[in-house]
C-alpha cells in the first residue's frame, strides 16, 4: 500500500510545489493551516507530515506539539519545512519532535531521500518495537506457564485469563466505566501484567501445592502467602526495572486477586473499591478460567456452570460491575473455552 504523506502549509505555491514532487511516489493530503491539519489527523492518522514553520494563528511548533497529543500520532514521523533555517530554529526544531527540516523551496531529490529514509526508519522501528513486545511476552508467558504447571494446569491458564481481563476490560472501557482507573494505555499494561497473578506459587511447596486431597488449616493458610509473595517478588523486579510499569500491576493483581468484594478475601480483606480494580477483574478471570479446568479435587464444569459461579459471586465476591460486564461479553470468552479442546494442551493461541 502506497505510504501517506500529509503537508501543511498556508503558501498554496508551496503546497503546489510539494505535491508536485511527491506525485507517483506518495500518496498526499494537503492541509492549508495547523487547524485544519488536526482536524484531519483526528480522522485519519498520515505516515509522515511535511510541516510548514511560519504560520500564521497556530505554527509549526504549536502544531506539533498538538499533533503529537492525538491518538495513534505521537509516533508518526514529522518533518519541518523552512525557508529559515538558523541554528537556533534548528535546535528548537529537533527539541519539539521533529525528525528532520528542509529548506524551502524543497529540491526533488533531497525531499524524496529524507522521506523515503524517515519512513524506512519508522517502520523498521514500529517492527522491532513489535518484536521487542512479542519476544518480552513469549518469556512471560512461558516462565508463568512452569509456574501453573506446579499444581496441575495445562498452561493455558495464565493466557485465557490475561485475554479474559482484556476482553472485560474493554467492556468497561467501552461503557465509560472506572474512568479514573482505566484508559486503553491501563488496560494494556494490565494485560501484560496478568500472566504473573500467581507467580508466588514458585515459593510454596510442592507437597502442598499439589496435595491432591483436602487440606488441612494450615496447608491453606500456606497456599494463601502466594500472594503476598508474588507481590513481592514483582515489586523487587519493578523497583530494578522501572521503566517497565507493566509491573506495577502484576504486583497489584498478584498481591489482590483472592481479595473479596465484601472484604473476606485474603491477604488483606480489602473490600469494594480498595481493592485496586485490575485484581478485580483478574479475581472474575482466575475463578471463571479455574472452573471451566479439571482439578484433583473435582472435574471441570460446564460454560453454564462456571457462569452460574460468577454470578453467584456478584456483590460478595466479585464487584457488580464486573460480573455485568463478564455477562456482556459472555459469548466472546466462549470462543477462548473453546481453544482448550482445539489446541493441544489447552494453550489458546492469540
């Protein structure tokens, strides 16, 4: 697909003479001030922008500065065009975001090599960005799998409830929900976060954790420190890593996800709100995933029974809200059931 360039420039003799060396290289929009160059962007997001400095109302700086405020464009590369390039401008050029400057009137060759390049770079950064994502979440994924499989699941377990909490979490997000709590920017960083839930369990033994008959008081009351002690461990790795504020809520659902809308819940007996709401919804994703699994101590229960336990737990152990939105998308988390019996080991392929 031909990449999109948008220029914007309130000179039509420029915009004329831009367009005219993009023509049967690029695609182009033309925008004739920085107004109507958001507006456009609003709807539609360019893969590069050619930006005019001098302009009257709104310049190129201020422009920039709003185009980068626009959902989708804090990446888009931008490209300033002058016919007054000084040291100061140029420094103030690079400050505010922009990638390069060319002089006006632009020369074919150097335009078309400085936007070829710019795209080249933003794709090949988006691309490793891609990578970089996929590779961290493989390693997530996998180190949080051994760590299941301590007490019997397949593995798929912490996958289903990671796009459990998306697909409910995006529930929310779409009725305008918790808006204090949660953004699309939030939700993304708890589903990262979710596959580490039960991580505490690597310090439980083993003669516990896989117990398969009842246990005793004391044995419960050991299984119940793998929260405190996934908290722990993830908040040691965020303070190293803080730039990797995924943990943050690893830590939160880790430390909250066995806490009860009604305050019953361990290890802190929060209750309602104080209960940090992605370990909310990671408590209606754990329960509805562990129900629909085979256990030592029972077999795994049907779409409709497993529902049935959510809703049971509306207002005692889970928060209303939740559960409305669990219900909203039911069919949606039927398609991630099904993945146990499609895949081999009940791992859901995303």
């Amino acid at each position: 697909m031909r990449k999109q360039i948008l220029v914007v420039d309130d000179n039509i003799v420029s915009l004329k003479q831009v367009s005219a060396l993009l023509a049967g290289h690029y695609g182009f929009s033309l925008s004739r001030s920085g107004r109507e160059a958001l507006k456009f962007c609003e709807q539609e997001a360019p893969d590069l922008v050619l930006l005019d400095v001098e302009m009257p109302n709104m310049d190129g700086f201020e422009t920039l500065a709003a185009l980068k405020a626009i959902p989708g464009m804090a990446g888009v590369p931008v490209i300033f065009l002058t016919g007054n390039i000084d040291a100061a401008t140029e420094i103030r050029a690079l400050e505010s975001g922009a990638r390069d400057f060319i002089r006006k009137p632009a020369d074919k060759d150097i335009l078309l090599h400085r936007v070829g390049f710019h795209l080249r770079l933003h794709d090949y950064q988006t691309n490793l960005e891609k990578t970089m994502k996929e590779l961290e979440r493989s390693i997530v994924v996998s180190f949080a799998d051994l760590v299941e499989c301590r007490d019997g699941n397949t593995g798929g377990h912490v996958l289903r409830t990671s796009r459990c909490v998306e697909i409910i979490g995006r529930r929310l997000l779409d009725k305008g929900l918790f808006s204090k709590e949660l953004s699309g920017k939030n939700l993304e960083l708890m589903v990262r976060g979710a596959p580490f839930h039960d991580i505490g369990k690597i310090g439980i033994s083993d003669v516990t954790l896989l117990k398969p008959g009842a246990l005793t008081d004391r044995e419960y009351d050991e299984v119940k420190r793998h929260t405190e002690i996934g908290a722990r461990i993830l908040k040691n790795i965020y303070r190293r890593t803080p730039d990797q504020h995924y943990l943050e809520y690893a830590a939160l659902m880790a430390e909250g996800h066995h806490e009860r809308y009604d305050g019953n819940g361990y290890p802190h007996g929060l209750r309602g709100e104080e209960i940090p709401l992605c370990s909310r919804l990671m408590a209606v994703a754990n329960v509805y995933d562990a129900c629909l699994t085979d256990r030592a101590y029972r077999p795994a229960l049907s779409r409709d029974e497993a529902c049935a336990v959510v809703v049971q737990g509306k207002g005692t152990e889970f928060d209303p809200c939740v559960v409305d939105a669990f219900l909203e998308v039911r069919e949606k988390l039927a398609l991630l059931d099904e993945s146990r019996e499609l895949l081999p080991g009940g791992v859901y392929n995303s």
